[in-house]
C-alpha cells in the first residue's frame, strides 16, 4: 500500500511538472520567474505542497501555481533582502518570528496595534509578510507555522480587511500547507463582522484552523515561556532591530567535538584554574609539587589533556530535573543553569540516557551558534549507556536568557555505523516524525553552579518565583483594569453615538412630517 501511494504520488508529481511546462509556461515564457520555474522541477516537496492542497486534482493544483507564481515574480520574492524593506517597518517590531506552539511548529507574530491602513505603506508591510516567510520557507522546507494574530489594543483605524485578505492569500495560494493554525487574539467586538467575511475567504476546511482566544484560553496552543505577559506568559523577550529576529536553531561551535586548539586552550585554562583554587589551601610543598604538575602538563599528549577534563567535568553533579522522552531521558529537564560572570562558572552539562534497545543518533542545536561550544554536539548513544554533553560560552559571550537549545535523537539500525560520515548521512535520510526533539532554555543563576541548586539556592529561587508571580498577577490585575475602563469608554462613546444617531433620526422624522403638512 506504502508503496503504491509512493508511485501515485511520483506519477501525479512527474504530470504537474510535465503539464505546466507545456501548458503555461512555454506560451509566455517570460510570465513568471526563471528561478522558480527551475526550482519546481527539481524541488518534489514543492510541487507535492500544491497537489496537496488540491486534493491531487491536477488541473486545480496547476491553476493554483500559476497565481502564486505570477504573484512572486511581481513581489520579487527571490530578490527579497533585509535592505528591501524599509528600516522603520522592522524597527517597529509588528510582524517577526519567535517561539514555538505546543506542537513545535514556529510562531509567526502580527501585532494588528502597530498596522495603521495607509495605502501608501501597503506594499512595503505586503513584501515585509512575503520576506519573512520565504526566509523561513526556505529553511524549513514544508514544516507548517502557526500565526499568533494579536488584536490587543487595536482600533478601528487598524481595521484593514486588504491587508488581512492577502495574509489569508498567502497560506491559501502562495505558501500552501503551510498554515499550522491562526491563533486569534483578543479580538474586540467591533471586528466581529469583519472576520465573518475573512472565514468566507479562507473556504470550510481553512476555517477550522482559525482559533479565537483571550488569555483564559490561549495556553491550550502556546505554553507560558513563548507567550508575553499581556498574553499571560512569562516570555522576557522584547523586540528589538537590529539585528532580525530569527531564533531557528542552528549547529553550535564544534560540531563533532572541539576545534583542537580551543580545546587545548581550555584544558590548560581548566586546570591553570584547578591549579590555583588548590594552591589557596595546601602548603608551600604542595604548591610546588603542583606547579610542576601544571607545567608538566603543557608536555602531555592531547589524550591525557581530554581525560583530565573529562575527569574534572565527572566531578560535576548530575542535574536533578529529567525529562522522560521515548528514546532519551534528558536532564535537565527544561533548564540549562549558567553562572554570571562574578560567579566564574563556565560550563554547564547536559545527560543523555538511551533507554532503547537500538543505538540512538543525536545531536545538539542552539539559537545562538556563535555563542556556545558544545562537546560533543553529534554523535550516538549505546543502548543503556549515558552521555555528558558539555555546554560552555565561547569567547566571552554573555548567556542570555532567550538562548534555546535542542536535543534531536533518533534510533539506528544495527548495522549502521556511528562515525561522522555514517552520522552525516543518518540525518539526510532519517524521516522527520521519526526524530524526537526536546527544547532547553537558559537560566542564569547568579552564585551557584551551573548544574546543581542547593537547598538555599532552591529556596531563593523559589522566593524569586513567587516574587515573580506576583509581579505578574499584579500586571495582570492594571491591565485589566485598564481594559475595563477601556470597555467602559467604548460603550459611553458607543451610547453617545446611538444617542447622536436617534437626535438625527428624529430631526429627520419632524422636517420629513413639516414638510409632509406644510
């Protein structure tokens, strides 16, 4: 059966590519763009995109790639740069992406609040939509997004039924399967209407994706760490350009271990620190004895350096939180704990347990690959076996809360070799819904070690943790407040023009009747 859908799916694919050509694109070659005419006979995931969302019926399908290749050759979405929009619209922060759904697919923001309709901006803020999805399109080729559409503070002046029609054409012509769901966002009443007509656009099926919520609800799709406070959330990021914001993951520093030199270099530093934290506490002997240790070290072979450090990073304590994932059991759980820069602390570590039966490939990716060396960062796991992945700041970067951090891992056969070409070759063919995926966060602990809490620590940070939730139940109670006396406003201004129109219509209604009788 696999196999026959296999074969339907190559026929029906092999018919799109042999029918546009003939059919649309030989007539006027000069209708759509060179590039991406290329693209779609080479690219089967793009072209299985549009059957797809046709139902496999082809003639639809070829209709749809028509429209939405017309559409980027006049957006020139190949040719979209960061310089090709205009600085003040991405310092504005209204549309960016950032954060992850439950269900792993990446948050694309539209803040309506900062959108004012001006036709003379319309086709900068169209191409602004266009580039970020083209950006991400073509680094996750096929993964679906889910839009956050956030409403709050919007008013009638943001009401822009052109603007919404085309994101609506977006996902429904020019990036189909795409749309993982629209999450809808405090939405007020005044916009009820309005979105009556936006579901007529998106047909039955697309409408089911659309999801109204307030802060009550909107945690069933996106937990509190990528929402914001006024959503609710306890997400400290705040936009700023430049430079983009684009948090995908990316392969961190040395990837298959450490550049050599680096980690020689932070060896000798390792135990030139080791060094000197014990020469405070032994006797002038002891201090000369290790000196010459210290010294002698710089003569040691690269092996011997390695299995000091990994000696030294065994004398670390295991994290305490795990969490229990079908191939891997990861710890920490949720948080990699960093000291700052006055605590001194460097590394933090990350513990695989393979709890399969099966090899199991893995490897780590960050947010922010610059910032991190991490040790090793691919390789495998023996069934049963555990493994220290070691996490250190490269080059005095500074640890940022907003840094992520994600574990892949996935079974190989018996027969597969674990080296880094068989390792290379495993993550081009694995099938994506085979690949487990678990997200870390940062979290800066200002004096303790980077991998354990004590009891006080754990105290403090609990106090940290209430002081923090009440702050933000506070901030919850003054906004809403202020929404109510938002809503208070509203309906005055609403009973003010219900009264205005009924003085109207009774005026009328006497100069109607004057004039009837006069």
């Amino acid at each position: 059966m696999t196999e026959y859908h296999a074969q339907n799916k190559a026929k029906l694919i092999s018919e799109t590519r042999r029918r546009f050509e003939a059919e649309y694109v030989t007539d006027k070659p000069d209708k759509y763009d060179p590039r991406d005419v290329e693209r779609l006979q080479q690219d089967d995931n793009w072209v299985e995109s549009y059957l797809v969302w046709r139902h496999n019926i082809v003639d639809e399908a070829l209709k749809m790639l028509d429209e939405s290749f017309q559409w980027r050759k006049e957006m020139c979405v190949n040719d979209l740069t960061e310089s090709s929009i205009p600085r003040w619209l991405l310092e504005i922060g209204g549309i960016y992406l950032h954060g992850y759904d439950k269900e792993g697919n990446k948050l694309f923001w539209i803040r309506v609040k900062y959108h004012v309709k001006d036709h003379k901006t319309m086709l900068d803020k169209k191409k602004l939509i266009a580039f970020w999805l083209e950006r991400y399109a073509k680094r996750e080729n096929g993964k679906p997004i889910t839009v956050m559409l956030d409403l709050s503070e919007t008013g009638i002046n943001s009401i822009d039924m052109d603007f919404v029609r085309f994101i609506i054409n977006c996902f429904k012509v020019y990036y189909p399967k795409y749309l993982s769901k629209m999450v809808i966002f405090d939405m007020p009443w005044i916009m009820n209407a309005a979105f009556k007509i936006v579901k007529s656009w998106l047909g039955p099926e697309a409408v089911s994706l659309l999801k109204f919520t307030s802060k009550s609800d909107i945690q069933d799709y996106v937990s509190v760490e990528y929402l914001p406070p006024h959503m609710g959330g306890t997400d400290p990021f705040k936009y700023s350009y430049p430079p983009l914001v684009d948090d995908d993951f990316q392969t961190p520093l040395c990837e298959n271990g450490p550049i050599a030199s680096e980690d020689e270099a932070s060896s000798k530093e390792d135990l030139e620190s080791d060094g000197k934290e014990t020469l405070e506490t032994v006797s002038n002997e002891e201090q000369t004895t290790l000196l010459k240790k210290i010294n002698l070290t710089e003569h040691t072979s690269k092996a011997e350096e390695n299995e000091k450090v990994d000696s030294k990073m065994k004398a670390f304590k295991k994290p305490l939180s795990v969490f229990k994932g079908p191939l891997l059991h990861i710890s920490p759980a949720e948080e990699l704990y960093f000291g700052s820069t006055e605590s001194g602390e460097k590394k933090t570590l990350i513990v695989l347990t393979n709890v399969t039966k099966n090899i199991v490939a893995f490897k780590v990716r960050t947010t922010a690959p610059e910032k991190y060396r991490v040790k090793p960062s691919n390789s495998s796991c023996d069934p049963g076996a555990s493994v220290d992945i070691v996490v250190s700041p490269h080059g005095g970067l500074t640890v940022s809360a907003q840094d992520r951090f994600l574990i892949m891992a996935a079974e190989m056969e018996q027969s597969s070799g674990t080296g880094p070409a068989e390792l290379t070759q495993f993550w081009k063919e694995v099938p994506r819904n085979k690949v487990m995926e678990h997200r870390l966060r940062c979290h800066i602990v200002e004096s303790s070690k980077p991998t354990t809490l004590t009891l006080k620590d754990s105290a403090l940070a609990m106090s940290d943790k209430t002081s923090e939730d009440l702050y933000l139940q506070l901030n919850r109670l003054l906004e809403s407040n202020r929404k109510l006396e938002d809503q208070v406003q509203r309906c005055i201004w609403f009973q003010q023009l219900l009264l205005s129109l009924t003085m109207l219509l009774l005026a009328f209604v006497i100069s109607f009747f004057y004039l009837l009788y006069s």
